[in-house]
C-alpha cells in the first residue's frame, strides 16, 4: 500500500509567519516594497479565507515586517530601480518599456526617469545606446540573415523598433548607420 501524503493548507496568519514568509521571499527574490507587499498579501489572503483573521491586524504585521526588512537593507527601491534599468538597457529595452515593466511591479515613472537621467550624465544616451543594442541582438538592419525586398525589410524593421519603444525618428537614424558603426555604439552597453 502507498503513503500518499495529505496536502497541508495553508497556515494561520500570524506575526511569527509573515516574518518567515517574507525572509523566504527575500532570499530567493529581489523586489521593491510594493511588489513584496503584494506577494505576502496573496499568501496571507489565502491564510485568512482558511483560518479567519482580522485583516487591519495582518496589514500591521505586513508593514512591520516590510519596514524591518528595509532598515536592514532588504529592500531599496532605488537600489531595484537602478539594477533593472541598467539590465533592461543592456538588452536593448527602451526607456519606455522599462517604465512600463517597472510600473507593473509598483515602481514609480519618476524613479526610473530619475535613473535614466543619472545614466544620461554619466554615460551620455543610454536610449542611443539600447537601440543600437536591440537591432544587434534581433538582427535588424546591417545584421539581418533573410533577404528580400529592402524597402519592405526596411520598413519592417521600423516597424518593430516602434513596437519596441523607440521614437521614429531614432529608429530611422540606427537603421541608416552600417554594421560597425552600431558595433561600436552597442559595445558601450557593457559600461552601463
């Protein structure tokens, strides 16, 4: 005959608990506040609909245990921000699309403008930058295998770099520049 294991529900909220839920989430995964606010809401939500509970005291503990969890420096939105923004860059993401992706996770349009404008002093155009980035890694322009009609290749490419984020205007000029010169401009990526 086979053990067969009963699944556990889940466990009754408490102090003790949260802080365990959200030092397990913390040390597999990086996150800002909200997000990590919202992550310890679903599974106490589960908890509470189980067991019962008073919600305002379990929002007591979610912040306390946040706040905690930021005085030890856990959690740093900015420090989040910051990685991200230079990860997204990299790959060739836009500034636009950064936002977007940050925003889903709670984040601020300022806080990346803030970032994407200290990365602009530093480095010059990191916008410039991602874009020659971008047509390198999907094969656009100078970089693509398939041939055909290069008008309507062209206006493909244009096509998806607009798709991706990028103005118009940006997009025509990375599409006019030949192999090497987007080579150059997307090794600065690395120093980002």
């Amino acid at each position: 005959m086979m053990n067969r294991r009963r699944k556990k529900g889940p466990p009754k909220p408490s102090q003790r608990y949260v802080n365990w839920a959200i030092m397990a989430y913390l040390n597999r995964y990086s996150g800002p506040r909200s997000h990590v606010r919202r992550v310890l809401w679903r599974k106490l939500d589960r908890c509470l609909s189980e067991h019962g509970g008073d919600r305002a005291e379990v929002y007591e503990w979610i912040e306390q245990a946040l706040d905690q969890a930021e005085q030890a420096g856990l959690i740093n939105d900015m420090k989040f921000v910051q990685t991200k923004v230079r990860g997204y860059l990299r790959r060739g993401h836009s500034v636009r699309s950064i936002a977007h992706k940050l925003r889903a996770k709670g984040i601020p349009s300022n806080m990346v403008d803030e970032v994407v404008q200290a990365l602009e002093e530093e480095h010059g155009d990191p916008q410039w930058i991602a874009v020659a980035a971008y047509v390198r890694r999907v094969r656009l322009g100078p970089f693509r295998t398939k041939e055909g009609d290069p008008k309507e290749l062209y206006r493909k490419d244009l096509a998806r770099l607009g798709r991706s984020g990028y103005s118009f205007d940006m997009a025509r000029r990375i599409l006019e520049l030949d192999r090497d010169e987007i080579e150059e401009i997307a090794f600065q990526r690395r120093f980002i």
